[in-house]
C-alpha cells in the first residue's frame, strides 16, 4: 500500500514538473523571439544593447494604447497628428478606410499630444506619442521619426490626407518581397527640381539621379532601419531644411545610396478619382498609374464623400494605362511602369530605373 501511494505522488510530482518546464521553454522562446527580431533590425548589436548609432534602443517607452499594448505589431500603416480638429476629422475618415478595407492596425502618433481618437470605434488603432523636439526643426521630420520609432517589420506611411483603397494590403506583398536595405516609394508625376542645393552638400549632381523623383508615401520593411536612422539624425542636425524637407531627404539619400527601384505611381491625387470611377479607356495625363492611395483630400466633408465612392467600387480594377483603359494586377501585359522602367520581377508594383 505505502509504495503505491509513493509512486502515485512520485508520479504526480514529475508530471507537475513537466508542465512547469514546459511552460518555462515557452516563455524563453518567447524572449528569444522577439530579442532576434530586434536583432534583425539593428536595434541591437553583438557588444551591447544599443542602436548602431550609439543610441538606445528606439522601442518606444511611453504608454500608449491599442491592441498591442506591449510589442509593436509585425505590419502596420503609422501616421502621426496632433488635436488640431480638422487633422483629426482628417485623420478619421483615413481610420475610417484602413478599418474598411484593410486587415492591418495603424498607429497614430500625437505630437506631444495624446491623440483625441476612439479605440473602441477604432479597435485596429494603436495611440501613441512623440515630442517634436526629438524629431528635429520641422514638424515635417516627424514623419521619418514615427517609422523609425514603429518598429513594425513591414509598415507604411499615410498621411492624414491620404485614403486607402480596396487592394491597399498588396503594398504588404510588396514589402515581403523587398530584398534591400532600403524604403520604397512611388513615382512623383512631377519632378520639382528644387533641390541642387542639396544635390552639392552630399558630393551629388543631377547624372547621379538613379530613379525618377519620388513622392514620399514611404513603406519600409526592417531591413531599412539602418538607413531610416541615419535619415533622422541628419534632420535632427538641421540637414533639408528647405525644399521638400524630408521628401527632399529621402530622394538625395536614396539618389547616395544608388537606388535603382520606386513603386508604381500608386498615391493618384483625388482630382483623378473619376478616371479610375468611370474605367476610362483613354488616359491624356498622369497615365501609368495604380489606384491604391488617394491622396490630397484636405476637407473632411469631401473626404467622407470620397470613401462612399471607393466603396462603390470595391472590386474594381485599378491599374490604369495610357489607352488600353483599367486593368488587374495580375494581367502582367499591362504594367503601371512608365516606359523609361522596365516591371521588375520581384513585383507587378515595382519598377527598375536603369539611368
């Protein structure tokens, strides 16, 4: 009787073990996890905690609210804000289309404001904050600021007068399969030639233009944190402040680091939405062009109405060519590339620049 009763609380006694131990592995392969994914992205490296510019790590350390209460999602839209009611009605009605037609989280950002936004309307948004003094002299910096400090592994830039459409979540697809260390951003209709200035500073001319100018609708994925970073501390520095400020940035940067590849032109301004609204099969201007992201919508009245017609034409096909009308993305004879790219074979969105 005694060893029966001893090998069945022996035995009681090992199976509690083993489920302690499990539960141990767990939780460690959970920090191993996350701490290889900061790896992955340069917040850490084999001498210490720090970034590979001498900083801490950039996770942010304020409080901020959302479903990701305490880890940043791996795929995000970021934008950032401040109370100002009409960017906030603005920036609603962009809430309003990620919640239509995406199945991704954004982060919203006030700058040093805690951002007067609903997450319980909202349940994919993520409220944080930033202080404008450490995005450098412009307000405008604070775009690269919040995506660096996202930390998302694959994410894109909206700004507040910016809609998503139906086919929003193919730019993901494209991220997952952006091998460089480097961002994306689409193909601007019309180059300012604004920035010689700039051009001379970093030791460039016009001949080291590797792609057309871009508009700075930015995606990234974690392998562009390096140069992202690098495109904060030179603004921090007071660097681009004038012309297009951080687009001007990004274009003389990616111009140095001999970028050959932009997006598809994918942010048509909202003037063009009824081409894409009635399929016109004859495009005089501004052809070549996928409607992903609307872009310039500064009234929000007008922005409501814009969403009422994306959603009248959920389904639709988007990408628009000079004078065979609108077309699938995967009717791979068609390509929303201008004729002096080539349609890279990573993706029907990307375009290779050989200048």
């Amino acid at each position: 009787m005694f060893d029966y009763r001893s090998r069945k609380i022996l035995s009681l006694i090992l199976v509690g073990l083993i489920l302690l131990f499990a539960i141990y592995v767990l939780h460690n392969a959970s920090i191993i996890q996350n701490f290889t994914r900061k790896i992955r992205k340069g917040i850490f490296t084999t001498s210490s905690t720090r970034s590979y510019s001498g900083r801490k790590s950039l996770t942010p350390t304020w409080p901020y609210s959302g479903p990701f209460l305490n880890s940043a999602p791996s795929e995000a839209f970021v934008t950032f804000s401040n109370n100002n009611p009409k960017y906030l009605a603005l920036l609603t009605n962009v809430l309003d289309t990620v919640h239509l037609f995406s199945t991704r989280p954004i982060i919203a950002y006030g700058v040093d404001v805690d951002l007067d936004l609903d997450t319980v309307k909202y349940p994919r948004l993520i409220k944080r904050r930033l202080s404008q003094k450490d995005c450098g002299p412009s307000i405008y910096f604070c775009k690269i600021y919040a995506i660096v400090e996202s930390q998302v592994d694959y994410g894109i830039y909206i700004e507040a007068d910016t809609l998503v459409n139906w086919n929003v979540d193919i730019l993901f697809d494209v991220l997952h399969r952006w091998p460089y260390p480097l961002p994306l951003a689409p193909r601007h209709p019309d180059d300012p030639n604004n920035y010689l200035n700039f051009l001379t500073q970093f030791k460039l001319g016009l001949k080291n233009r590797t792609t057309p100018y871009i508009h700075a609708h930015i995606l990234w994925n974690y392998r562009a944190y390096p140069f992202l970073q690098r495109a904060v501390n030179l603004l921090r520095q007071g660097q681009f402040m004038g012309a297009n400020f951080d687009e001007t940035a990004i274009n003389i940067l990616l111009w140095q680091a001999k970028s050959n590849h932009t997006l598809c032109k994918v942010d048509p301004y909202v003037s063009y939405l009824s081409s894409y609204e009635l399929s016109e099969q004859i495009c005089k201007t501004y052809c070549h062009t996928a409607y992903i992201l609307i872009h310039g919508a500064k009234d929000p009245t007008d922005m409501a109405n814009i969403i009422v017609r994306l959603k009248n034409h959920t389904g639709s096909p988007f990408v628009q060519t000079p004078k065979h009308g609108f077309h699938y993305l995967n009717e791979t004879q068609y390509t929303c590339c201008y004729p002096d790219s080539h349609p890279s074979s990573m993706h029907p969105l990307l375009c290779e620049h050989r200048i």
